[in-house]
C-alpha cells in the first residue's frame, strides 16, 4: 500500500517461482496440509484424467494403512533389489 511505485514496475501474468518450480499464467497450483501441486496449463487434461486412478491407488493403500501395514511392498522390494547402494 505504501510503495513508491504506484505505476510500475510489474508485470501481472508473467511467470514467477515457487520453491524452485516455474509457474505460468494458467497453471494450476493447488495446496493442502500435505504440500502443493503445480499442474502447467498444456497438462491439465491429462492430469484430469488420472485422477480417478490416482484416488483409487490412494484409497487402496490407506486401507492397507488401517489394516497394519508399515512400509509399502514396493518400497521393501526397491530396497532389497540393485538399485539400491548402500553407503
């Protein structure tokens, strides 16, 4: 409110960043207690249609998470293959 630059200079639309990560006019940010999500303008659709699966996958493993489990299959798979060195 009390900047000497009543005029200028700016920009309103251009890209700005984010904790490290551009955004663009049209991109979709979206935040919650868990984090923030960019999404660019030219992958919404795609996005979109994901999310159905991504919410299953999401589901099935909080229920995996009610019944008990601790440490994904696929993360205790990861950690015993190749991939992995330790140091």
């Amino acid at each position: 409110p009390d900047s000497p630059f009543t005029k200028g200079p700016g920009e309103v639309g251009g890209p700005v960043t984010l904790g490290g990560r551009r955004v663009e006019s049209g991109d979709i940010v979206l935040g919650d207690r868990d984090g923030v999500v960019v999404v660019p303008f030219d992958r919404i659709d795609a996005t979109i249609a994901r999310l159905g699966s991504i919410h299953a996958a999401e589901a099935a493993l909080d229920r995996e998470v009610e019944e008990g489990l601790t440490v994904p299959q696929a993360i205790l798979d990861l950690l015993a293959s190749e991939a992995v060195r330790r140091v």
